[in-house]
C-alpha cells in the first residue's frame, strides 16, 4: 500500500484528539489512541524511510559502442564513490577483438561479468546501481536485455569517431522504452569532430534532442577545460592526466566578465562566448521534466581517462536521474512505492565452475522489499520460493544481504527455477512486460553428435536458452531443432559449454533464414491462417514458448507474404501486444 494523503490526515486528526481528552473517565480511550497513535507512528515512519530508501536510488546503464570508453568512464565513478581506491581495478570486460575462437577469452568474459554485472556505490547519500551492459555486438540480446532494468542510461561517444553503429541500436531500444538519457562526448584530450557537428550527428543519427550543459574550451592539444552550463562554472584541465587534478573556477557571467580572457586567453574566450551565445540561442532550456519523459538529452563532454568532466556528469546525474519507476505489468502499472515486494528476472549467469550446474539470476526489485527467507511467488512455475542466501552487489563484491528495496538488483542462486522474464511476486498472478525476444541474425539446425548422449544434449540446450544465450525454434513439420543467435559467437560458446558443462557433442549446419517473424493472425480460424500455414509449412517453427514464428528467408519474402496473406501480422519481436 502506498503512503497517501488520507494516512497523514488521519494521523494528525488523532494527534488533535489526543490533547482534548483530559478527563480521567476517558483515560481508557487516552491510551487505545496513544496506542493506535504509537503503531501508526511506527507504521508511517517505516514507510517514509522506504519511500527515503526508493528515493535515493539510481539505477542505470552505460551503453557505448566498444572501445568509446564505458570501462573508463564506469571506474572512474567508482572512484568518486569511494567504491575503490585506485584506476585500474574494473576489470575490462569486453573480448578483445579478433578472439572469437579463444574460449578461454570466452570464459574470461563470463567469469568477469558476473562481477562486473552491477556496480553498486554510495555518492552524496545516493545508493548508485550500474548495471553492465556488454559492449561486443555479438552479446547485444544480452544488453538489451539489461536495459529492460535500469531507469537511465548514460551514452558514451567517442568525440573523434562520433556516433557508431552500436550506440545507434542501444539508443533507438532506450528510445523506444522512453528511458531518460544523458549523453557523454569523451576523449575531448584528442583532436575530434568540432562540438557542434557532433551534437548534430547525436540529434539525426540517434533520433534524439539535444541541449549542452558543459562546453569544451578547445579540443586535443589545445583542450583547456569546459564551462559547465549546469554549475556555472569553468573546470581547468591541468594536463597532468590520470591523476584526479582539476581546478574550477564559480563563473557566471561568461559574456561580459574579462576574468575569461585572464584564464583561458583573449582567442578562446572570445570564441567560447560566441559558442554559448549560439547555445543559447540554438538548443531549447534544460527541463528536467522533458529529460525524464525522453523528450530531451543533456549533452556533457569530458575525458574519462583523465578524470576530466566526469564529477560534473556525476554531481547532475544524481541530480536529475530518476528514481525507480513505475513499471507495466501484463495486467497493471506497478508502483514502487507499493508494500508488496514484486521484481522480474533479466539476467542468467551460470556457473563457472562446471561442477556445479547452480546458476545465478539476476532479479530487480520493482515495488516493496525483498527480505531474506521471506517466501515469495514464482507465478510462471506457481509455487513458494525462499532464498537463504540473496546476494547484493557492492562495487566488484557480492555480499549475502537481508533486505533490498525497488532499484536493486538481487543475486539468487538458482538450480534451473528461473528464465528470463519471470516474475517474483507476494502471491499476485502477475507478469512484468518488457523483456522481448528480439529476431536472431544467424540461424543454424543443431544436431547431436554423440547418439549416447541426447538427453544431456537437451538438458543443457534448454538450459543455456533459459539464460538467454540464443534462441531456439522448434520446426512445426519435423521438430528439428534451430539456434538463432545475434552473432556468429555464440554458436562456438554453446558448443563449448555444451560438452564441457553437459558432456554432450553438437554440430551445426546452415539454414538460410533472414529474419524470425512472431506470427499473429486475426482469426486463427480463418480459411487465409488455414492455407498460409499450409502454404509456408516447411518455414514455420515454435519458439521456447510456444508461439508460432515464421522463418522468412529474405525481406521480399517477408512482403509478399504480408501482401498475400494482409490478416496474418508478422511481428520482428515477440512482444507485440
Ligand atoms: P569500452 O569499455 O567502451 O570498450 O572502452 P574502454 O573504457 O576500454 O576504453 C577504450 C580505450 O580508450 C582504452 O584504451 C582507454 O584507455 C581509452 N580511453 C578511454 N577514455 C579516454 C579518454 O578520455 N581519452 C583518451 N585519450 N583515451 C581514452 P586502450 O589503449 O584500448 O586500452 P588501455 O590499454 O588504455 O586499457
């Protein structure tokens, strides 16, 4: 039950009613409000520090096209949190470039990311989440997956390569979701693309509207520092990098103050003024409201090696971020602030160890709290599970924790309870939305290479789909199994995790299809879904769930079904209702 108005209301109509009832006849009734009065008190107080608890957390992602500096840019918060001590200490987590046959690359990625998969710290009594998003493009299900999670995202570019192919799709699935998002031009120590070019490249390739609030002075050898919009002030790069030494100067007045031209010299300070005049007359005012609805991207530039610009993004992002929010369930919109504890899985790690086939699942806590041996409902599998031993992530440790609050990830051991997608509730029949299967890239028939061993082979196919790392389809004609997956990678990773996780062998062998369609028809007992299922027999398949895919082999394939058959509605992502 969320606080409301009502509660204080009454709480202090209590309170005016305790101070009239002097008479000793009414003692009786004294104490039975005192009573009431002192529970209640209890009752409001936990609930305002869970409101406090909701309030101070920001949960978010970085997403960048690799090598643009999320690594970087993610440790060097950290430092600010306090969350380590020196640079250095994340470990990066991408696979270097090149090493798709390297599995022990492979398992170095997934040992890695378990750790890395959220960074939590304290910073200006904000309780900060980063949740990882992978940056190699073959794991992209896997990040979009994370943002289905987080409540901002920060985009990280490259001020000399600008907006690359990676950041496009992350950014148009954080657009489609409206999630509030603030955009981090790094690298401004190397010669780049002019600032200007470069917000308007961020504005038509990333489909978004953007609005500085810091400016560099200079760029490359000539970088100076940047004003920042934001604070009103100017912060010196001293040059001196790696090392957390900046020097800012309070500076409001930029156009008709002559201490500018002390500080950063005649020529650029002329022409910051004249870039500031542009600003202003060319980007709408900051609002927060428009940041939080998606509708406007503040704009910060710096260099997150050299530590420069990056406390300024910080101080605002725990300024404007949001805090949890609301999230829609397939039947309602679920508040945090609700009493009741509700979160969903987006994430599966397995073990690294394959001795032991316990895997970890990563939950976000939507509404209420999540406590330690408290009994909770798996709604797809329909039954009570308690968790003895949830882990909350604490910069690059886990630790065992008794209470979570919405925003949080939590870390549940699992032995094979859990997909991606299910739900946790306190016994409500309901499922959160927004985890959709997006159509894979590469498709290949999976066959068993060891007869003696099938059983194993299903087990751990099922198991590695749970997880998310590909997907399956079942062809309605003759069950043969497919794997779809976004890069060419993983089939070596499922292979490999298959024999030495499963003990079992697989092959692969080519089956030319473009792009999965989720098919939908109008009437499932139309005469037209009748002969399109006949028609398209050898293409159509079952996804993990069961809903019928069509396997189309190009996109004029695509057409002209979709022309001849207009009251079968083929979707590219599961979730189209
Ligand atoms: P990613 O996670 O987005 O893939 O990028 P990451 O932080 O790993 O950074 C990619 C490369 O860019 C790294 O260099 C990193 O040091 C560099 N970098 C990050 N921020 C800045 C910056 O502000 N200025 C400059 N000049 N470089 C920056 P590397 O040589 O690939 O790796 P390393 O040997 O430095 O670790």
């Amino acid at each position: 039950m969320a606080i409301k108005k009502k509660h204080i209301n009454d709480f202090i109509s209590l309170n005016n009613k305790k101070t009239k009832s002097s008479k000793p006849k009414q003692n009786r009734i004294y104490f039975q409000i005192v009573l009431i009065n002192s529970t209640f008190a209890t009752y409001l107080y936990k609930n305002m520090s869970f409101l406090k608890e909701i309030q101070r957390r920001r949960t978010f992602g970085i997403i960048s096209h690799p090598d643009a500096g999320k690594t970087t840019l993610t440790e060097k918060l950290l430092l600010f949190g306090g969350a380590i001590q020196e640079a250095g200490a994340v470990k990066n987590n991408k696979i270097k470039k090149g090493a798709t046959s390297d599995f022990m690359e492979i398992e170095r990625q997934r040992g890695i990311s378990v750790s890395t998969s959220v960074l939590a710290f304290n910073y200006n009594d904000k309780k900060i989440n980063i949740l990882d998003t992978p940056g190699h493009k073959d794991f992209a299900e896997d990040t979009f997956r994370t943002l289905t999670a987080v409540d901002s995202v920060i985009v990280v570019i490259d001020v000399a390569k600008g907006v690359e192919e990676q950041t496009e799709k992350l950014v148009a699935v954080c657009r489609m979701r409206n999630i509030p998002m603030i955009v981090f031009i790094n690298k401004l120590d190397r010669e780049g693309k002019d600032a200007f070019d470069l917000m308007d490249e961020v504005e038509q390739k990333l489909g978004l509207t953007v609005t500085p609030l810091s400016f560099p002075i200079g760029m490359g050898y000539d970088f100076q520092g940047i004003y920042n919009l934001w604070e009103q002030n100017i912060n010196l790069f001293s040059g001196d990098s790696r090392k957390n030494i900046e020097e800012t100067i309070a500076f409001s007045d930029v156009q008709n103050n002559p201490e500018l031209d002390k500080i950063v010299g005649q020529k650029a300070a002329q022409k910051l003024r004249e870039e500031l005049e542009l600003i202003d007359e060319v980007y709408p005012k900051f609002d927060r409201q428009d940041y939080l609805d998606g509708k406007l991207q503040p704009v910060f530039f710096g260099s997150a090696l050299n530590n420069f610009g990056v406390r300024e993004l910080l101080d605002c992002f725990v300024a404007i971020a949001p805090s949890p929010r609301p999230k829609d369930s397939e039947t309602r919109l679920v508040d945090p602030t609700e009493e009741k504890m509700s979160g969903f899985v987006f994430k599966i790690h397995a073990n690294m160890d394959p001795k032991h086939r316990d895997r970890l699942a990563f939950i976000k806590i939507v509404s209420g709290t999540f406590e330690r041996n408290k009994p909770y409902y798996h709604v797809r599998q329909k039954k009570n599970l308690k968790f003895s031993s949830p882990n909350a992530f604490f910069a690059e440790k886990k630790e065992i924790v008794d209470i979570s609050y919405p925003g949080d990830i939590v870390g549940l051991h699992d032995t094979g309870n859990f997909k991606i997608g299910d739900t946790l509730t306190e016994g409500e029949l309901m499922s959160f939305k927004g985890i959709p299967s997006f159509s894979p890239e590469h498709f290949r028939y999976i066959n068993n290479a060891d007869p003696m061993k099938a059983k194993q082979l299903d087990k751990g196919i099922d198991q590695l789909m749970d997880e998310g790392v590909a997907q399956l389809f079942t062809l309605e004609m003759n069950n043969r199994k497919i794997i779809g997956t976004v890069g060419a990678l993983q089939y070596e990773v499922i292979q490999y995790r298959l024999e030495h996780e499963y003990g079992a062998k697989c092959t692969y062998e080519n089956f030319p299809v473009h792009k999965a369609c989720w098919v939908k028809p109008n009437d499932p007992k139309s005469e037209e879904f009748k002969e399109f299922k006949r028609i398209k027999q050898k293409f159509l398949a079952h996804d993990k769930y069961g809903q019928l895919v069509f396997l189309a082999d190009s996109d004029f394939t695509i057409q002209m079904t979709q022309s001849k058959y207009p009251n079968v509605k083929l979707f590219f992502t599961s979730e189209f209702e």
